[in-house]
C-alpha cells in the first residue's frame, strides 16, 4: 500500500515558549490534534486527498485560537473579510475566495467553487452570492467576533499599520501568546493523489481590499500530483512577490529538487532576501513531508500511515 499522510498548520511568526501559558500551549495542542486526526481518518478510510484537507481545514476554521473563519482578525473597518483556497493536485483544479464575510466555513465554498462553478477564483459580494445559491452555512457577525483579536485590532486602527499580529511592538504586547494562525492542511491519499488548502481572516487591520497570499493560487496554495502540495503561512506580500508555493514546485519539477531542498530554498533563501518571514508545509507524492519555518514558531503537525505523528510549535 502506499504511503499516506496529512500535515496541518496553525499558522507561523514570534511564537515563544517564554510567551506562552500550559494552558494555551495545550488548547492549541489540542486543536492541531483534532484537526489532524479528522483529516487522517479520511485518508485511512480510503478518502481522497480533498475531502482530507476539507475534513481538516473545517475544524481549524472552527476554533476561535486561529485566525481563520470564526476567530478571523479585523480589517481597518472593523469587519472580518476571509481569503481562503483549495487545489486538487489530480485535476489541477482550484477553488478560491477573497474577501467574503459571515461564512461559517470558507473552505466549503472555496470547494463549492471547485466543484460546481465554471470559474477559480471568486471576490466579495459575487463570492457571497454563490454561497447563497450553494446552500452554504452562513453565520452573523458574533459567530466570527473574538475579544483578544478586536482588542488587537483595536490597539492599532487608527494608525496605518497593518499587522502579522506579532510585528508590531504595541500588539506584541498586546497579543501576548495569541499570535496568528492563518490555517493550512496538504495530504497525500492513497492513491497518490495530493491536495492543498489554505483559510485565514488575513492581517489585522488590513485595508482597501487588501488579498493575502493564502487565497492565490502559487502563492500561498499549490497543489500538483508530480509534484508537491504546499500550504504557506506569513506576511502574504511577501509570498506573493516570490509565488513561494509553486516555487517549490518548480525546483522539483525542473530542477529535481527534493521536497525537503526545495522548501528550504524558498523558505530560508527566497523570502528571507525579501524580507518575508513566515513557513510552509508540504507534501509529495510518496508521503514524504516538510514543515519549513524561518520565524520562531508555527503551530504544525504531521501525521502518516508509515506511523510517524509530531505536533510542534516552537522551533
Ligand atoms: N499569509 C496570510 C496573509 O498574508 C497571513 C498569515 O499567514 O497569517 O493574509
């Protein structure tokens, strides 16, 4: 049989241990635990790298610790506005959406999309449209509001900064252990087929209808059977500017690069010489698997049929 897996994160960036509570430690602990089992279950039972991701993705979205879904930051208006993208490496295939408020999980409409319109990628009203047209779960403002991210938000709306939660000096202090946590899941089923998806409110604070990288395709979500799923996780112009996903798989494609050289080519040359800080998670078509940061944590987990499982936030 071969080899499958499933690999998840919570999001990367100034993750301390010296910042954290045993408590939060073990809420997020936990959270990547869940997340990661829902998804391997559907991988064991024979399911398909897709719904895998989706299995997992649902339940990070559904956690108020990490910034996706229920628990998204806010942008300058004090809204929260989702960017979110799903990719099958089979068919090369890609759902994706920005900018949509009150759905309960995005990444249910960024499949819908996949699925069942003629189109890729979706914005704002038009996105919202669909989801009603869909039967997409919608939920009002409260379902998505979180006190520590409004107080964050708070901390900084009248001035122009735009924020990793963790880059910022004021917020640092305010955010103290709670960070960002953009989501992200990649797998490999056992038919080698792979898949990649990516779900995050964004930046705190962030304005003019500003997209991240998450919810590009090459940027922040990459998926391709010969060659890798990549889901990315940092101050998205960055991953933008570098096309951080599908860089990877270029060196693999083209230059015979493994999974693991090439990710430490994107994250630790590529973006540290633009100035981009942040990680990703991948996967290829043997269930071979990488989780490559250059901050000082990302929430992550990892687990495969070959019996190897590990959980890990700091570096
Ligand atoms: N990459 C996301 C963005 O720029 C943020 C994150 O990963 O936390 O929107």
């Amino acid at each position: 049989m071969r080899r499958f897996t499933i690999v998840i994160h919570g999001g990367a960036g100034t993750i301390l241990k010296s910042d954290m509570t045993p408590e939060l430690e073990q809420a997020y602990v936990h959270g990547l635990q869940e997340a990661l089992h829902a998804g391997y279950a559907v991988l064991e039972e024979g399911g398909s790298a897709v719904n895998a991701v989706k299995a997992a993705i649902v339940i990070l979205e559904d956690n108020i610790l990490f910034n996706a879904a229920r628990g998204s930051v806010f942008t300058k208006k004090g809204v929260q506005e989702m960017d979110v993208a799903i990719m099958d490496g089979h068919s090369l295939e890609a759902g994706a959406v920005t900018g949509v408020r009150n759905v309960r999980n995005p990444i249910e409409l960024a499949a819908e999309i996949m699925r069942n319109s003629n189109h890729v990628f979706l914005s704002g009203k038009g996105a919202g449209d669909f989801a009603i047209k869909q039967g997409i779960k919608l939920e009002p403002d409260e379902y998505f509001f979180s006190q520590f991210r409004y107080d964050q938000w708070k901390a900084i709306r009248d001035s122009d900064t735009y924020s990793l939660d963790h880059t910022n000096q004021e917020l640092e202090e305010l955010m103290k252990d709670k960070k960002f946590g953009t989501v992200g899941a990649v797998a490999c089923d056992k038919e080698g087929n792979i898949a990649a998806a990516t779900s995050t409110g964004g930046m705190t604070n962030k304005k003019y209808g500003r997209i991240g990288d998450s919810p590009i395709i090459g940027a922040g979500t990459y998926a391709n059977n010969d060659t890798c799923g990549i889901s990315c996780t940092g101050h998205g112009e960055m991953f933008i500017r570098a096309v951080a996903a599908h860089d990877v798989s270029c060196l693999m494609e083209y230059k015979g690069y493994s999974l693991q050289q090439a990710c430490d080519e994107v994250v630790n040359k590529k973006l540290p010489a633009l100035k981009g800080e942040g990680g990703m998670i991948a996967v290829d078509k043997d269930g071979n698997y990488a989780m490559v940061f250059n901050s000082a944590g990302m929430y992550r987990a990892a687990r495969s049929s070959d019996g190897s499982e590990e959980i890990a936030i700091y570096k």
